[in-house]
C-alpha cells in the first residue's frame, strides 16, 4: 500500500488515499461489470503503463476494493474482481460520471470510447422516474463496439454485445454526448447524419428523454 496519506482523520481524506490515485476509480469502474484479467484491464485503459496498473491492482487489493480469483474457462486463468467493499463504490462511480459528463469537452483524437466506457453512461445517465411507461430494447452501435440497453418500465439492463430482438438501433461513428445533454435534439442528429437509426424511431426521443445529462448550473452575477 502506498505510503502518501493527506494526513487527516476524515472519512473522505481515507477514501482518496484509498481510490484518489489516477486510474484507481476508473479501474474499478470496469470492473463493476465483473471480474477481468489483467489484460482485459489493460486493453480497456490502453493509456496506462503495465508498472502503474499492476501497482494500482495492488494498491486496491491490499485496501479490500479488489481481489483476486481463477477465472473460469473460458477465458480461464487469473482475474480481478471487486469484493462487497468495493462494489459500495458503484452508486458513488455512477454520480461521478454523471458529474463530470456535465463539464465534458468534445473527445480529442486519441481518446478512446470502449464497451466499458459506454456501457458506464448509460448507467450513469438513465432517468428512471422518465422511463416508467417505457419498454424497450436498445441497440447502441459506436464504431466496432456493441452495447445495449433494455428498459422495462423503469428499469435499466444494460450490456455488450447485440441483443436477438431489437426495437431501435442506433448507429454513430460520433459520440453521443449532444445528443444526451439535448444540444443536438433527435431530429436534428438523424439529419445530420450524427445518428442513424434503424426500427421504431419515434423511440429515438423517448431515448434522449431517459439517458440525458442535465445541465450545468448557471451561476447568476452578484
């Protein structure tokens, strides 16, 4: 376990000794999906030096957020999962990315979107109180990379891959964060061609009503 401390006897300056070091929440943001390998970990933060990874695992093992155990086969061999201590991080990542979706900038050129990162807005953007008359299934296509997402009335199922039976499925080579903080409406992303869509579009807006990203808020002069 790392040495560095803030030095106070505070709740909260314990929790950032503990996942305050870079890459330590994203890790254990893709791992809220279930356990990984070391090089799953590692293709999905490609950014990341194989020393810091490994002494971030380490770190998080040795403070209860993360264990080790023998996968099964297939893939087989040894993974990481989050213990019950560190699953209680999960509604904590969630709020997070939802946080910082609000100040996000456009993508730059080497930024990466993966499963794990979409299948994380999702989550974090799903409104359940405007999702209770809804059911549908969502396919959500960006690049190579497959996701969806069933809502059933409220509820929220989100996974990789494709999904047998579709109601809508979306298409973009762009990212979808216009679209979910409403400075591209619905419409306006299909002509674009931001978007393509494909089945019942009339829920493509039922879609950007319940994944959305609120506003920042507007600090008025004094």
């Amino acid at each position: 376990m790392k040495t560095r401390s803030y030095g106070k006897y505070c709740g909260l300056a314990h929790a950032l000794d503990v996942v305050g070091e870079r890459w330590a929440l994203v890790l254990v943001s893709d791992l809220l999906r279930g356990p990984k390998r070391f090089t799953d970990l590692q293709r999905g933060q490609p950014r990341i030096p194989s020393n810091v990874l490994s002494a971030r695992l380490k770190e998080l093992e040795d403070a209860g957020v993360v264990r080790r155990r023998v996968l099964p086969r297939p893939p087989g061999g040894v993974g990481y999962e989050l213990t019950e201590y560190g699953r209680e991080l999960e509604d904590i990542v969630l709020h997070l990315g939802l946080w910082g979706a609000k100040s996000m900038p456009d993508p730059g050129p080497d930024d990466v979107v993966t499963a794990d990162t979409l299948l994380l807005a999702l989550r974090s953007t799903f409104r359940p109180e405007a999702a209770r008359e809804l059911r549908a299934n969502y396919e959500l296509r960006v690049g190579e990379i497959v996701v969806h997402a069933r809502v059933d009335h409220g509820v929220l199922e989100a996974d990789e891959g494709p999904l047998a039976a579709t109601d809508l499925v979306l298409e973009t080579d762009a990212s979808l964060h216009p679209l979910l903080t409403g400075e591209l409406s619905p419409t306006e992303a299909i002509e674009s061609g931001t978007v393509q869509v494909t089945g019942k579009r009339k829920l493509f807006a039922r879609f950007a009503e319940v994944f959305h990203i609120p506003p920042m808020p507007v600090e008025l002069p004094a």
